[in-house]
C-alpha cells in the first residue's frame, strides 16, 4: 500500500502502474485534481477525506463490469457502518448517501482486457464544504459529530473489498444484486438518468442479475441500463453530487 501526502488523482497514479500486481493500493491526503464521474471533480481537501484507488485484474466481460461497481458499493457501505452506526444508502450506480446527501462516490475505470481501478472517496471529517456543493454533500463528521480515525477506516474498506471481491470472483452475483438491493431504497421511486446525453425518466424497479438496473419508463416498458455505461451513468440529474 502506498501512502503519497499529495497526488493528482489516486486513480490516475494507479493508471501510471498498471504493472502493479493486482490489489495494489493508493491512499492520498490530498488530490489536486481529484476525478469523480462524467468528468466532474472531486473535492480531496488534505486530510479530511479518504481517497483510496485500488487495482484489480479480474477475467472480465463488459457484462460484469456493472458487478465491479456494485461490489465496491457494498464494501464502502460496509467500511463506513463499522465506523458510524449511520443509515447510509446506496443509490445506482455508485453514490452512497447520507441523509439524502452525497458521502463517498465510486469510480470505476475500466481498462479494456486490463484491469479495472476501482477509487473511493468517503467525506470523512469536513465541516464544511466549497458554497457549491455544501447543501448536497456531507461528512460522517457533520453527521455523527465525531471525528472518524482514517486508518482504521481504511482497515475496514480493505477488509470488506477483500471479501467482497471473493465473492465477486466465485460469482455470486445473486448474493451480491441482493447485498445492494438490501441497501437502498431507492427502488419504486422516479429516478432520471443520464446516458451518453440522453436522460430517461422512470420508477427504478430493482437490478437484474448482471447488477443492471431495471427502469419503468413513463411508456409501460421495461428498460435494462448498465454495463459499460456504468462508467458514464449517473442517476437522478437533480443532485450533481459532484461538482
Ligand atoms: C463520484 O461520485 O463522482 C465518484 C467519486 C470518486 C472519488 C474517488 S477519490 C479516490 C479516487 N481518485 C479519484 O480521482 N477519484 C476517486
């Protein structure tokens, strides 16, 4: 594990290594060009969050790339509910919520026939955050008004990718579709997402096995969105979680 006081991105310093062997791990006190989805920026103030990249080279399909996504969700949540006894969600794809406001973000970025980075922030300490994002993030800090130790965080998230990603790799997709089902409750509510500059407005009816969500579009019909527009999707345009 590599701990770098100030790093662009920890995403793009695993991106620079790709020979590194598989979970390898980049933990940064500070990014100064922190990357969160669709080419937003993620806030990595020093110190105060925790933004982790880890490397992964399974045998992957585009297919399973959704389930990367969605067992690196269920892992943070994991992490953060040994720290704080919180009521976080999940929300698809990869935002985890508190109070309906924005506490970690995934990023998973595939590398075709390589190997996929999987980044994590987790607001951690703030007490505030930059005007345009304070009335849609949060920090377990804000919401626990305890101050979280960074490291034995980062010992739990470790753990629980461990376990996660066993599961992942013995293909137990049905165990985890229903771990991240169990952590939402998002589903049977309007949701609108966005996807290569369309946006499609439907109830959120559950996830399909391949870790796909199933949208009931305003026409009665069933739409399946996933796989590799997992990278680019993103539910609900009404919280630009990051900015
Ligand atoms: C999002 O919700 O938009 C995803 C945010 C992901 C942020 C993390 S912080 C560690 C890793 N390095 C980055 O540059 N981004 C991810």
């Amino acid at each position: 594990m590599q701990v770098l006081s100030q790093v662009d991105s920890t995403n793009e310093e695993i991106r620079r290594n790709l020979t590194l062997p598989e979970g390898a791990v980049v933990i940064a006190d500070r990014q100064t060009q922190g990357r969160g989805r669709q080419g937003r920026s993620w806030h990595s103030e020093t110190g105060t969050g925790l933004y982790l990249s880890t490397l992964l080279k399974p045998d992957l399909t585009p297919e399973k790339l959704a389930l990367i996504t969605l067992m690196a969700g269920v892992a943070t949540v994991s992490a953060i509910q040994q720290q704080a006894s919180v009521p976080v969600k999940l929300k698809w794809p990869n935002d985890i919520l508190l109070n309906g406001k924005k506490l970690a973000g995934i990023l998973c970025e595939y590398i075709p026939g390589t190997a996929v980075i999987v980044g994590i922030g987790i607001n951690l300490n703030q007490t505030c955050f930059p005007e345009d994002i304070q009335d849609i993030a949060t920090s377990l800090k804000l919401a626990t008004g305890n101050t979280v130790n960074r490291a034995k965080i980062v010992l739990s998230l470790l753990e629980s990718l461990d376990r996660e990603y066993e599961e992942f790799l013995q293909e137990k997709r049905t165990h985890l579709v229903k771990k991240w089902t169990d952590r939402t409750d998002m589903f049977g509510k309007t949701v609108t997402v966005h996807q290569k500059g369309n946006s499609l407005t439907g109830i959120a009816v559950g996830l399909d096995p391949e870790g796909k969500l199933i949208l009931q579009t305003p026409n009665g019909k069933q739409q399946l969105l996933g796989s590799g527009e997992l990278l680019t999707a993103r539910a609900d345009s009404k919280s630009p979680f990051s900015k």
